[in-house]
C-alpha cells in the first residue's frame, strides 16, 4: 500500500525510533511522567505570551516556539513533520501538509474559515504569529470531525483571563521588535477584569516591512549568474502591516462562557503583481511590456466570531458564529502602456459566513463511550468589481453533520468509528450542482502501557469542486464543466508512539506515521480542454500521496532536543483525456526534510538558548501539476537559526531576545514556494524563484505588566 519510499532511509529512520519503543518500555513510571508534566506547567505559565503549538504528527514544546521571535507562520510551523509554509511574501502565507496546499485543508482562526481562494499568486491565509494563543495542526485527514482532503490547522488567538498573573484585576504589554533584514515593528495590548464575570482584551500590533536581501546578497538565475540589473535586494516587498484584535468574555458561571471578536488585519503597500514569482520573473515581465514592476495593493481582512463554551459533568459543548470577509485591492493603471483595457483598479471580496458546533459526551454504560458530534455549516460568497462596478460572483455552501464514537474497551484498547455526511451546493461558472456524500472513518488503538501507543486508521475523504478564484474574475473566465465529480477517496495510516524514560533521559519522546492518501477524481484548475482552446477545471485521474512522518524528542534535566523527519511522494493515474500527465507529481511536493532543535536552559542567569536547522534534500526532475515547463527540478538547502531568551527574575514581566535567522546566509526558496524555469510566449524564459531572506539579525523587547 506504501509505495514509493526510499528503502534506506525507511531502514534507517525506523530502526532508529522503532527499536529503543520495545527496549525502554518498561522503565516508564508514573512519577517520571507526572514530574515532566509540572515542569512543562511552570515553563507555560512563565512564558505566558508564548504560543503553544500541538500536532498530530509531533510533540512541541512550548519554549521551542516562545524563543523563536516569530513574525511569519513559518517561523511556528516548519518544525512540525509533514508541514510546511511556502511564500517569503507577506501576502504569500501558504501553508502545505504533505504537500496539499491550503485549498485542501481546513483553516479557522477562532473557528472561523479562512478559506478564501482569493488569487493564484497569493497564499489563503494572512495572520501575523504574534497574535497567537495556540495552533493546533492535524496532519492528514484522520476523523470526521474535519472536512477537505489534507488536514486541518486551527489558530486559536489570546483571551484576556489567561494572559492576567496572579490577583492581577488588569494588565498590559509592550514589545518592540527590529530585524536588520528588513523590518520593524511594535505591539501594545491591554487586558482586564471589567467585573467578575466579564473580561475583555484590546490588541494592536503594526510592522513596516522594507525589500528584503537575499543570501550571499545576489540575486541569481537557473545557471548561477547574477541578474542584470539588480543588487540582491528583491523589490516589491515593501509595506505596512497592523493587526487588531479586541474580545469580549462573559462567564455567565463557571460552565458558560460567551466570547465575542472582532480582528481587523490591514496589509498596504507598493508589491509586485505576482508575489509568488520572484524578482527575476518580475523584472523579465516589467522589461518585456514596458510596465512597473509594483502597484498599489491593500489586502484586509475582518474577522467577526461569537464563541459560546459549554461544560458540564459529563459533556462539552463549543458554538461558534462566524462573518470572515477578505478584501484584495490592487491599482493597476500602470497597465496602460501593455493593455490599455486591463489598466483599471481592481478589486476581490470574498466572504465566509456559517456557524459550527461541536459537542462531546462521556458515556459510562454499557463501556466507556466518548461521543464527539457536530454541525458545521460555511457558505461563501465571492464578488469581483472594476473601478467599482460589480462584474461577477459565485456563491457555495457546504452542510456537514458527523458523528464519532470512542469506545474504552477497559484493557487499552479503543475502537473509534465515525460517520460525516456532506452537501455542498455551487453555483458557479464551472457547475451549478448539489453534491452529497457520505464518509466514514475507523480508527484502532492499543495502548500498550503508560507510555506506549499503537494507532491505525481509515478515513474517506470528500472535496466538492472551488469556486473560482475572485481576484481574476470570480469566476467570469471560467470554461463551463457541468460534469465535474467531487475529489473522493481514502486517507490511511498506521503509528506508533512512546513518552516517558529511556537511554537516561528526563523524557524521551519518539513517534513514527506511515500514510497513503489516495484522491479519486482529482481536479486540475488548468485542465487542458479536449474540446476547446481553453484550459479548464476538470477531473483529470486519481492522485496517490504517500510517506512517512517520524520524530526523536530528547530531555534531561535543562536540555531539550527534538529531530523530525519527513518524506512525501505522489503520483498520478491519469484517465484518458489526459494521459500525457500520467504519473504527474503535485507541484508543492517538498523532497525529504529533516529539522533539528536544540534548547538549554541557564538557570542561574534565566537565559535561554536555541539552536534549530533544516536540511531539505533536492527533489529531481519529473513530470508534475502546474509546475514550471522547462526545469522543475528543486535544489536543496540547509538553513540554521540561533536565538537566546533572557527573563531576568529581578525585573518581572520583561523579556529580551536576540537571534539570528539564516545564519549561514542560504541562497534559497521553500519547496513549497514558486521554483524552477519556464518558457512564456510573451515574457519568454521565466526564472520562478520566491527568494527567502537572507540572514536576518532579529532583535525583540517586550514588558509584560
């Protein structure tokens, strides 16, 4: 079922995290374990504006976040096995798991949706990491609970009652950040008991972004040889950035609590027309048609959520109640000398609305039952205006009820089937059509002792086809398809994990993921048209996704060490309309990646140091999806970050840290970001290449109080 893997390296990985589980199994005690938890207590309630950072596929700890002065999403979730963050741009914020990117996963922000594909060129989502109480990052599909094929993150933002210490009736925050390549920024919050029972928390955070340099400070093309023209500072990146957030608590007693938000996400400035794409492509388009290479833009995001939490003796209830709308403005008048027509200010909105409840209940009788239930309901909306007038829009919505049941069997065995029925209704260019389905899921665990945990699992997969990006049209270009199929499939996987003591450690933690996705009908946005000039979106084969995520975790006494590992290939089985892309790879695949992070703790001088690298192995040449024409193969690279966290106990509430960001100063792209070479019939050879920075001097200053 696993096809596909590199033996050796199979081999290797396994041996080293399977073979210590059985060894070290039966030094687990209770004591150990119970010890390990207060101290990642105390460490949490010490570094209260961390974000905590959970996965399916990895186990974080939270000062390996805290220390990383995250000002990208990168920044928290490269380190998790299976996922990655593409786009160096700040309106490029592409998250990828197992190389499906964000049109295939389930992303909330406060349980509201975020998923708006606004604009081929730009990621689908935009929030800063600052903002963050806690991600939570289900790798693969694994349950019911979630829709799409992928997996799921879920960014959870701070609440007031959890940043106030001790009798604190309210509080503050300062922070002022600096980064020499190439940004600044600061951060104010307030937060409080306004009585009692109600407690609110006001946020503003603002970042003036300039052009950033690359890494040897030159800007190269495909053969090595520094553009013409340039000085290795990309262009199109300058501009500014706020965030705000206020939110409303209300325990009514101690198991109700309403919580009401508004966050308001403003990015403005002069950015190049295809953020993704790299200075070289920019600059070779600008040169060809005689046009700039940048033009006013202004992204916002506003973001409206109603959250109700319930808890009793024996059931939790979570509502919420979502308005989530994203704006893309861009003038592009400076069009004028290439098309006079398309020289116009434009304008996307798209906007989710819905509501979703979860809801589990422990039952005692006949075994012990957990029941996790559910409705979720989004509808969106897409509209599409030049110089003001509405031109087109789309309109989908998607109703899912689902139902799991996890059952105890009192010997460490747990069964845990599911059932998720889907109707989603589109209207759009492409198809007018209501698509039902219903999915299963089964899941089996064994745990073994204390410390040890088999896990195996089945889950269907159901996608109905997108509605089209807004910022092109909203779909008015769109080639009607009345017989498209939604995606369907199978997401399967088999793991185990260990935590507790072993070969001298405090804990030892380790883990290893074995998945095969497979994706029938998979849809293609660029489709070429068997019956027409245009390409089209069309069911174009069945994708296969398979590999394995792994991880060692390593703690004793002031030391922790994490190392993960991860490897995803895909293949597709075209039908016949399109057999010359048979055996095609999905374009965002990432070859295999390895990181590694070190922490230490000074307890005298309350320093804390950090060292993390990532080493992402080359990825050939292959046929693939939407991929670059004449060289998709991806080089590989190894970036190394350093930092140091100081929280002097005499002086409570401050923080000070220092850090370096590509230290070695790495010409590189992600994997998960625009690479590789291709022929245009106007522009000619285009160098897809979206630069990362070079080394970055960071610097950050905060007072809690």
């Amino acid at each position: 079922m696993f096809r596909g893997f590199r033996l050796r390296k199979v081999v290797v990985i396994s041996s080293l995290l399977l073979n210590p589980l059985w060894v070290i199994a039966a030094e687990t005690d209770s004591e150990s374990n119970s010890a390990t938890e207060e101290k990642a207590a105390e460490e949490e309630n010490m570094i209260v504006w961390g974000t905590r950072v959970t996965s399916n596929s990895v186990y974080m700890d939270d000062e390996t976040i805290a220390i990383k002065q995250a000002d990208h999403i990168s920044d928290l979730l490269r380190a998790i096995p299976g996922v990655d963050v593409g786009g160096a741009h700040s309106l490029n914020q592409r998250i990828t798991i197992r190389s499906m990117d964000d049109k295939d996963l389930r992303i909330t922000i406060d349980g509201a949706n975020q998923n708006t594909y606004m604009y081929h060129h730009l990621g689908n989502l935009q929030i800063h990491a600052d903002i963050l109480k806690a991600v939570d990052v289900e790798v693969g599909k694994n349950s019911v609970i979630d829709g799409g094929l992928g997996g799921a993150v879920r960014f959870e933002t701070k609440q007031a009652k959890e940043l106030l210490r001790g009798n604190q009736t309210f509080g503050g925050r300062l922070q002022a950040s600096y980064n020499d390549n190439a940004s600044n920024g600061y951060s104010f919050s307030g937060f409080g008991q306004l009585t009692d029972e109600l407690d609110v928390l006001a946020y503003f955070n603002a970042i003036e972004r300039d052009n950033f340099e690359v890494g040897g400070g030159k800007i190269l093309d495909a053969d090595g040889n520094e553009i013409a023209g340039t000085d290795g500072t990309v262009r199109g990146l300058k501009g500014d950035l706020d965030d705000a957030l206020i939110k409303f608590g209300w325990d009514v007693n101690a198991n109700h609590r309403f919580e009401f938000g508004y966050e308001a996400y403003n990015d403005e400035g002069n950015y190049s027309y295809r953020p993704d794409m790299g200075l070289a492509t920019d600059i070779a388009i600008a040169d060809s048609l005689n046009i700039p290479i940048v033009y006013p833009t202004k992204f916002t995001r506003d973001t409206i959520t109603l959250n109700y939490d319930v808890t009793t003796e024996n059931s939790t209830l979570k509502f919420v109640l979502f308005d989530n709308e994203s704006t893309l403005w861009r003038d592009e008048r400076g069009l004028i000398a290439w098309r006079p027509p398309f020289a116009t200010i434009n304008e996307g909105e798209a906007q989710n609305t819905g509501f979703n409840l979860i809801a589990t209940t422990r039952l005692n009788q006949p075994r012990d039952h957990v029941l996790t239930y559910g409705v979720d309901i989004i509808n969106y909306k897409t509209q599409y205006r030049v110089d003001g007038a509405d031109i087109s829009g789309e309109e989908a919505t998607n109703r899912s009820l689902y139902i799991e049941d996890r059952i105890d069997f009192d010997n460490g065995f747990s069964l845990i089937p599911g059932l998720r029925y889907d109707s989603f209704d589109i209207q759009s260019k492409v198809v007018d059509k209501t698509f039902n389905e219903t999915t299963a899921a089964i899941a089996a665990e064994y745990r073994v002792n204390k410390s040890l945990l088999l896990r195996a699992s089945t889950t269907q997969l159901f996608k109905g086809p997108e509605i089209g990006e807004t910022f092109i049209g909203a779909g008015l270009y769109d080639t009607p398809n009345p017989d498209i199929e939604a995606e369907t499939g199978t997401n399967s996987e088999i793991s185990v994990a260990y935590q507790g003591k072993g070969l001298g450690a405090d804990n030892l933690r380790t883990g290893i993921t074995f998945f095969n996705t497979e994706i029938e009908n998979h849809i293609y946005d660029y489709a070429s048209n068997p019956n027409g000039p245009r390409t089209w979106k069309d069911n174009i084969g069945d994708m296969t996704i398979d590999g394995f995520e792994a991880y060692l975790g390593y703690s004793i006494n002031n030391l922790t060490a994490l190392l993960t590992f991860s490897n995803s290939d895909s293949e597709l089985s075209a039908f016949a309309d399109y057999s010359s892309l048979d055996g095609s790879r999905i374009d965002r695949i990432q070859g295999d990646t390895i990181s590694f992070n070190l922490d230490y703790d000074f307890d005298l001088t309350d320093l804390s140091l950090n060292w993390n690298f990532m080493v992402v192995d080359d990825v050939p040449a292959g046929p693939d999806l939407d991929g670059p024409t004449l060289l998709n193969n991806k080089e590989g690279f190894t970036v190394h970050n350093i930092s140091a966290r100081w929280l002097p106990q005499s002086v409570e509430g401050l923080a000070l840290t220092l850090g370096v960001d590509n230290l070695f100063d790495e010409f590189y792209a992600s994997q998960s970001s625009r690479t590789g070479v291709s022929s245009h019939p106007l522009f000619g050879q285009l160098y897809l290449l979206d630069y990362e920075p070079g080394r970055n001097i960071k610097m950050t200053i905060s007072y809690q109080f």
